[in-house]
C-alpha cells in the first residue's frame, strides 16, 4: 500500500508535532507545509517538502490525500470547508469551531461529501482511555452511579507574559482545557445533559477564572462533579497522571478520575478496581476485591494520525466527528454560562 500524503496547515507547536509524527510514519509521506510565516518556509525546507503561504495556494497546485489544520481556532472551519471542496478528508484540531452554529455549517457541508473530519480530541485515542470506558460499559462495576474527576495543576506565570490574551475572556481554563475532559467524561458516563459551576479568580485577579468547580448531570443519570484549576499546585490532571506526554513530570500513585457504579470503583489512569462479586455483597461492611488493570500506554497523537490515515482510506468513520467535536463545544459553552449566570443550564 503506497503512502499517503499529508499536508499541514500550522507550524505552531502542535503543528511541528504533527510534521514530526507524520514523518516517522511508514504509512505517511510529508505533502506540503502551510503557514504565512517565515518559521512555515523554514520548517518545510527543513524537510525538505514544498511550503505554501495558503490553503488555497496548496490546493491549487496540489490535492494532498489529507490535510491536517493545526492552525488558530477562527480558522479551523473555513479552512476545513475548503478542503471538503476539493474532496479533502481533513483532521482538525479542536476545538473543531469557535461556536455551535459555526460548526453546524461544516457539519452539514461533510454530509453532502465523500472527504471525511476527523477532530483533533486526541484523548480519545487513548489505550488507557479506551480501556476504561469499556469498562464502564461492561457491567462489572454495576450500573454508573458518579464521576469524580479532576484537573488540577499549576500554570506558571510565565504562561501568561508570553500569551496575555489568556488573562482576558476566552483565555481562562474552561475554554481552554476543559473541553479535553468533557470528551473523557463523555466517554466514561455517556452524554451531558445538564450542568451548574462556581467560578474563581481569587489567587490570580485576572478578569477570567483560574479555578472551577462543576456539577454535571449525564443522560443516564448518573452525576459528577470536577475541579478544574490551573493554580493549584497538584499533580491529579491528566497531563499528570497518564504518563503520556513526557513533557509533564508524572506521578502514577495519583488518579484524575473515579469512576464509581452499585457495584465497584475504578480509579483512572491507574486502573485500580475495587468491586463486589455480586449485589448481595454489596455493604460498606463487607471488603471490596481489589485489583489493578494491565495498561497500555502508547502516544495517542501516533494513534490518532494512524486512525487518520484509515479515515482517508474509507476503513474507518471517525472516531471523534464533527458532531462529538460539537457536543464537547456545546457542554464546555455550557460550564461557562452556568459560571457566569450560576443557574443550572441545561443541555438539548
């Protein structure tokens, strides 16, 4: 099977990951790298590929198998719209909009095509995400009764010199990284209907929030509550725990999330089980058996471009689509006019 070739839109960060991934790919040749910037000529020289200033410029020269946008958020469903024109199947990075009715657009614009989006949650490419929501499914913890979750961590200052736009509206956690963990709560305890938050912004004093605590109530039920804080010297964030990305120190003595039913708990990412063996066992009287999951830890970026790559071939539908790129927007716009109004708000 012949490589396919993927172009990049993007020579920001994540996008230098991407090129760098796509590259050590044996099923995956370096198209083209777009980005206006002179980093974006530089980078795409490095590697000896061609460099475009522009999406339309690539695509009328060339028409790569899959394009990636790791371009900003404004972005993203223009650049995607274009590519489905010219029969691009496109990964997008999230979020896949910068809002509902933006992303709708593009939703329909894909059903009415043959290219393919697949959203850049990459988290949801995750063995050890995988592992656990098929637990969930499974029965062996019983029916879901509630989600604990987490993320806590420390953002330095120098975050802030370097972006001050993250000290205004829209820079705060909630836009920023709990859009992640909407995804991974979606995936252990099924669809958000209905959320309430308190919002902080006592430590740092900028008009956005660094710190969040959130109520969620899932279709089937089941609760969960979250703290969210990016000023909280703590290690139980997934970036922490997952021992996935080795840019982050790790710590597997701590957990993220518990994910708890009527008849046992797992702790996640350690995988630690507790259960019963049956409803009649069931008393806080009575010990748990108590067991901890083999895991698999491989980089769920390489898994998701390798997902990638079968979307372009028609072996797979997408495994996070435009759609649950939406409902991750629609719950995390939620949390943040639940912070802001303090009503419960709910969810279609």
């Amino acid at each position: 099977m012949s490589a396919l070739r993927i172009a990049v839109a993007g020579a920001g960060l994540i996008g230098r990951t991407h090129i760098e991934l796509v590259s050590r790919s044996p099923e995956l040749q370096l198209g083209a790298v777009v980005d206006p910037a002179p980093a974006g000529a530089q980078l795409a020289g490095q590697r000896g590929v061609p460099h475009f200033e522009s999406l339309q410029a690539l695509l009328a020269q060339q028409r790569p198998d899959g394009l990636i946008l790791a371009t900003p958020n404004a972005l993203h469903v223009p650049q995607a719209l274009q590519c489905l024109e010219a029969g691009v199947s496109v990964l997008v990075e999230k979020p896949v909009s910068t809002t509902v009715a933006e992303g709708q657009a593009l939703l329909r614009a894909e059903q009415s095509c043959a290219a393919r989006v697949l959203v850049g949650h990459h988290r949801a490419h995750s063995p050890l995400m995988a592992q656990a929501a098929e637990l969930a499914r499974s029965g062996r913890l019983g029916r879901i009764v509630a989600v604990m979750g987490s993320a806590a961590f420390h953002k330095p200052a120098q975050y802030f010199a370097d972006g001050p736009w993250r000290t205004q509206d829209g820079g705060g956690p909630i836009l920023i990284n709990m859009i992640h963990e909407v995804h991974n709560l979606r995936m252990l305890c099924g669809e958000i209907v209905a959320v309430q938050a308190f919002a902080s912004n006592a430590v740092r004093g900028f008009v956005v929030e660094d710190t969040v605590s959130i109520n969620l109530r899932f279709a089937s039920g089941a609760l969960g509550s979250f703290l969210l804080s990016d000023t909280a010297a703590c290690a139980r964030s997934w970036e922490q725990t997952s021992q996935e990305n080795p840019a982050y120190p790790s710590y597997g003595d701590e957990d993220c999330y518990v994910l708890t039913g009527t008849l046992g708990s797992l702790s996640v990412p350690t995988m630690r089980l507790k259960t019963y063996a049956d409803a009649q066992q069931a008393s806080w009287w009575k010990p748990f058996s108590e067991d901890r999951l083999a895991v698999q830890r491989e980089d769920p970026l390489a898994r998701q471009l390798a997902h990638f790559a079968q979307v372009i071939r028609g072996q797979a539908q997408p495994l996070v689509s435009v759609r649950d790129g939406l409902q991750n927007l629609r719950v995390t716009e939620a949390i943040a006019e639940a912070a802001r109004s303090g009503c419960v708000v709910t969810l279609n």
